[in-house]
C-alpha cells in the first residue's frame, strides 16, 4: 500500500513497423460543386492559371497533379487519400469533418501528417477542433487547404416554402416563402406558383441586394385530395446558381363543417348580417343563442333555446362569437364563461369577441374570460365612443400579410379593396393591446395613450386562438358590393381559428400537431382530445398513436393525459427522415374507431451549393493540431513543411497501475487473506 502511494505505471513503448503515413482527407460534399474556385499555377494546364473552377474539380486537379511525388519518393511515406461527406444514394447529404479525423487518428499508428482539402463548411457532427486537440497531444499535425470564396455566388436561393398541411376546397390559403437574394443589385422578378395539371398564380416581388425576403402568395385549392405544387422563380442575369429556384411541396384539399356558435343579446345590425353571413355558407353549421333580456331566447331556423347543458355539448363546436352579452341575469354565467375558456384552451378552438354599445361585455373582465381578452378596455366609458363620421380600418403591417384580412383576389390589390370600404361610426373603448398579440387593424383617426387605438387583435390562447373586432360596423362592408367582402371576411375567421382543430378529426379522438411541416430531427409535439362513446370527453383511458416512417418502421407513443375535464392529451417525438409519416391514434377499447393523418416532413437538404467557404474553420483545426493553413497558391511549402517533420515518436502506452482494477483485486484478495489468517490463528 506505501507502494502504490508513489503511483506506479506499467509503461510499455510500440516502436512502429511501418512507413510514416500521410493521410489526404479531401471533401467530397454537395457543396464542393460550388462553382468559385481559382487554379494556382501548380494546378494550371495550358497557361490557364487563375481559371475558375468548381471546388470539386479543383481537389481532383490537386490529387491528380506531381505534387505529391515529392512525398513518395524513396519510399519515405505512404500515401493514403480518402473522401468523406459523400452524397448519399438515398436521403438527406451532410458534411461531418470530426467523424474522418478521429477515425484516421484511432486506424493510424504511424501517423505522420495529415492533409485537409475542402471548404471548411460542416453541419454535422460535433465541431472539429476538439478531434484537433487529440492531434495535437499525439503530435500529429494537420495542415489543411481552404478551396473557394469566402463571399456568396451571385444567387437567388427560394430557402423555405411554409405551406399548411391542408385547406378548405373553394378557398384560398396563404402560402408564406423565403428567398434569399447574394446579388449587388435590387431584383424585381416574378414567383409562380404551378400545380400539376398547369394551373398557375404569380405574384411580383421586389428583392433587396444581399438580404432576405419573407413573402407570400395566395393559392386556390379546386379539387379534394392532395396536390402537389411548386414554386419557382426565373434565373436572372448574372445569377450562377439555377437549382435553388424552385421548392415542391403538397397540399391537401378537403371539404369542410365547421360548426359555430353565436351568443349576443339584442339583434343589432352587426349580429343580423354576420347570422346571415355565416348560415348561408356552404362549409359552416350554425348555431344561434339571442338572449333577449326581456322577451327570452329567439327561435326559429339555426337558433338554440339555451347555452349548451355539458362539456359533451359544448366541445361540439369550433368558434364561438361573443357579442354584446357578458355574465349576469338572463345571459352568461361564470360557469359558462370558464367552459368557453377550456374550450378554447383545451380543445384548440376559437372565440371571436365583438362588443356592442350596450358594454355588456366589460362584465366579462371578472369572470375566466379575462384572460382571453387580447385587449385592455377602459372600464370607465363601458359603452364605447360614437363617432361623427364615417372612420376607416387602417391595416398594420401584420394585417396587409394575415389571410384574415385578404379581402382581394391578390396581394396588390387588397391593400386598395380596403381604403373604399365603409367606415364605422361606433367602436369599442379600447386602452391598447396586450403583450403576446398580433395588431390587424387601427383606429384610422383616433390616437390613444400607446399609439392608434388597436381594433382587429388576434391572439394564441393555448392550443386555441382569439379574435377581438372592436367596430360594429362590419355590415357596412355590403354597401354597393352586397356581400362580396362581408361574407368572405367572416368566412376567412370562422376557416382560419378552427384549422388546427380539425386537421385529424374522428368519432374518439381529434388529433393535431406543431409543427406542421418539421424537418427532419426536429421533435414534434402531438395533442389530441379524447371523447368517450357518448361524445363527452374522456376523464381517463390511454391514446396511443401508432406512427409509421417513410422507411416502414413502425412504433407506438402513449399520449399523457392533461390533469383537465375537457378529455386532453399531449406527446413528442422525433421525426428523422423526410417524407409521409403516417399517424394513427386510437383510444383503448375503440380501436374500431380510428383517427388516421398524414404528417408531412419536408426534406430540407442541409448540404447546398453557392454557399460561401469557411476557411476560418480549416485555419483552427491547423493552429490547434500545430499544423498550418496552407493557401492554394502555396502549395509547394507544403511539401517542404511535410518533409520537415520528424518522425513518428514511438507510441508510449502509461497504465496506472494505482488506480487499476486489477490493483484492487489483489489488495482486496490480501486483505482477505490476511483476515482469514487471524480468524484461524485465534487473533480478532
């Protein structure tokens, strides 16, 4: 034991067998195709030096030239060249630099030097300094070769296209794209959106020099069933990169009921002209609620005698539109006001809040609904604020960008189909909009404490969404035009806040996911709600979801179950390769009654050309290994600064034998012994 103080090591030395070997690591990726690098004259034929050349070709010349013959001479070396970061056959291309090095590093006992060709750009694997370290230690340097521009190519590049997994047949959806633009110069340039029988929408967009913009076009979905479109854009002059111009995708088209609930108090123009909007809508399945204080609940087509009884009713409906009612006799209770809230929160729907002059809806502030409210009101004029004349919507710059406030056939005219609508001459007595929201509209006149009075505020409001209109003069939208942008602009809400909720809908389970388009190796949350036989949500049981990959590898998640009544559960996985992930959910003891979608994972191919090289990244793993970046045109002190190495130390192998294993076995086994020999000796 006063032995092993001194921490004793067994050292053994493995003197080499073999020649020093040299190791050539040249990158063979997508983005080696780049064309954008210069030929030296050590590489250039014919006089043709300073002739450009893609990344890949330029490696090929280097590999093929006498420049390594220096090297191989005398049989001093042995030369070893190898690629990585190949396209695959199939599936997504990659660049990991680490996985090479630090496989050379365990293969190589005799590992001279190591030379890198390529252009610095990894996105896999971790970063390559820390393989570096381990060079370093065993003395094995890396001398590494930058090959390309560090500035981008002139290039349009169309990065992401955000379509919705699905839309309504008959209407339009808005379909967001992002184009990123390397050229010196502003480019106006046309975007064509193309479906597979021809069909074809275009928009003009006007790109800034070496910026990106975020866009979109509107698409109109004829026929039920998936599509699949594609959005290009041309090549411009100058543009060197053609490939990066076009994105496909698919698209569902299905039809659609979207049931609706309307609770207001007096038939005002505005509740007469949105019931009428809204039950003459092919895709929607109305309910009314009047509550009329004085001569009790209307009847007649479309209209309910009461508020629904149960969650089971309740949960049946996908937006609620709020008018001027609050919480007191003969209108909402609190009770009632928590239940929209759930419903809302809970089973992803939406409610739609439209005051009225009567201010019934400040009541609303005390009860569960606060929170829901987008807005802060002023509680000392409850009745809102008239107005002489006729006063606009001003649209924000969210607002010229939201479906919900598309009223035209495109982009460029909506702006205008706005400035000639009606004016309001009554509107809410609102303070400003909360944090978390998204401002649509302003007051066209009126400024407030925090700016122009907001009076079109959308919000999230857990898995559900909130619309506040604070006019009550959308009616007005019909003078001279009848019911052109009054129908659609309600149409367009009642669509927009039940689309989540209806992605995956069956008898048991509604089932829908975020996001909607992942990439792969991005976690995607699962939420559904789970209904019992009867329609009411289900207090307990398990859901589970059966998810089948592009590949045909199948596995089953349980979803967990949300300590709430309204029947919620949540889950994640990971999605790993591009393509159709087929979901099944079902609830134990309904497997009879499936929910099946399809989630779509767009492939988004990490490895690109036109990027500009990273040099930074080869000078780091050269200076941390003690080698040296080497620039194209010094490529002959590369070999002299090779041949200048000395030669592999012998490797040194240093076991502790302290602190081994096999150390403490044998204390232990003496130690036992020497117990065992003074139990027998009488001694304790």
């Amino acid at each position: 034991m006063v032995i092993l103080l001194w921490q004793p090591e067994w050292r053994t030395v493995v003197n080499p067998t073999t020649k020093p070997r040299i190791a050539i690591l040249w990158d063979d990726s997508k983005s080696m195709q780049t064309l954008d690098a210069s030929l030296p004259d050590a590489l250039s034929e014919n006089g043709k030096a300073g002739e450009i050349v893609s990344r890949e070709e330029w490696v090929k010349k280097a590999l093929a030239s006498e420049l390594w013959t220096p090297l191989r001479s005398d049989g001093a070396n042995d030369l070893v060249s190898t690629a990585f970061a190949s396209p695959p056959e199939e599936g997504l291309s990659g660049t990991d630099m680490s996985a090479p090095l630090g496989e050379l590093l365990e293969d190589g006992s005799n590992l001279r030097a190591v030379v890198m060709l390529g252009d610095g750009d990894f996105n896999l694997g971790e970063p390559p300094v820390g393989v570096a370290q381990k060079y370093r230690l065993r003395e094995v340097p890396i001398f590494t070769i930058p090959i390309g521009s560090e500035t981008r190519l002139p290039d349009l590049d169309l990065l992401a296209v955000s379509a919705p997994t699905y839309g309504i047949i008959g209407e339009n959806v808005q379909i967001p794209f992002t184009i990123r633009s390397s050229l010196d110069r502003q480019v106006r340039t046309i975007v064509r959106l193309r479906d597979e029988s021809g069909r074809e929408r275009s928009k003009n967009v006007v790109l800034s020099p070496n910026s990106e913009t975020y866009d979109s076009i509107l698409w109109r979905l004829e026929k039920e069933g998936s599509s699949t479109l594609e959005l290009s854009l041309p090549v411009e002059d100058g543009e060197l990169v053609s490939a990066n111009n076009a994105h496909k995708f698919t698209i569902a088209g299905r039809p659609e009921k979207i049931r609706v609930l309307i609770v207001d108090t007096l038939p005002r123009w505005e509740y007469r002209f949105l019931r009428n909007a809204l039950s003459r809508d092919p895709g929607v399945q109305l309910s009314c609620l009047l509550l009329r204080p004085e001569l009790g609940p209307a009847e007649g087509l479309n209209y309910i005698q009461e508020f629904p009884k149960n969650l089971e009713e309740l949960s049946k409906y996908d937006v609620v539109f709020l008018g001027d009612v609050g919480v007191g006799p003969d209108q909402l209770t609190a009770e009632q006001c928590t239940q929209i809230r759930g419903l809302v929160e809970n089973q992803a729907a939406g409610v739609v809040f439209l005051p009225g002059s009567q201010g019934n809806q400040m009541t609303l502030l005390d009860s569960d609904l606060s929170d829901l409210m987008p807005v802060v009101m002023d509680e000392k004029n409850k009745q809102g604020f008239p107005e002489a004349l006729a006063t606009p919507l001003n649209l924000t710059t969210e607002g010229r960008a939201s479906l919900l406030t598309m009223l035209g056939d495109s982009e460029e005219e909506n702006p205008e189909i706005w400035r000639r609508l009606p004016g309001f001459f009554w509107h809410a007595p609102v303070i400003r909009a909360k944090g978390g929201t998204e401002v649509l509209a302003v007051h066209g006149n009126r400024r407030g404490p925090y700016g122009p009075v907001p009076l079109l505020v959308t919000k999230a409001a857990g898995s559900g969404k909130v619309l506040f209109m604070g006019i009550d003069s959308a009616w007005r939208w019909r003078r001279g035009v009848e019911d052109l942008y009054h129908y659609r602009f309600w149409g367009q809400v009642a669509r927009w806040m039940s689309y989540q909720r209806n992605m995956a809908s069956g008898q048991r389970v509604r089932l829908f996911f975020t996001p909607e388009r992942p990439e792969p190796g991005e976690m995607v949350t699962l939420s559904a709600n789970a209904f019992d036989a009867n329609g009411a949500p289900l207090e307990s049981g398990i859901l589970s979801v059966d998810i089948t990959g592009p590949e045909g590898r199948s596995q089953r998640i349980e979803l967990q179950k949300n300590e709430s009544e309204w029947g919620t559960y949540t889950g994640r996985f990971r999605v790993g390769l591009p393509g159709e992930w087929k979901l099944r959910a079902t609830v134990a003891g309904a497997e009879d009654f499936p929910t099946d979608t399809i989630l779509l994972a767009q492939g988004v191919d990490i490895e690109k050309t036109g990027q500009p090289a990273r040099p930074d990244v080869l000078e780091e793993i050269s200076r941390v290994s003690r080698g040296r970046s080497i620039s194209p045109d010094q490529l002959p002190d590369l070999i002299r600064d090779i041949n200048a190495l000395p030669e592999p130390r012998p490797l040194e192998n240093r076991i502790p034998l302290w602190s081994h294993w096999l150390t403490i076995i044998i204390v232990t086994g003496l130690l036992g012994l020497f117990w065992v020999g003074r139990k027998l000796n009488g001694a304790f």
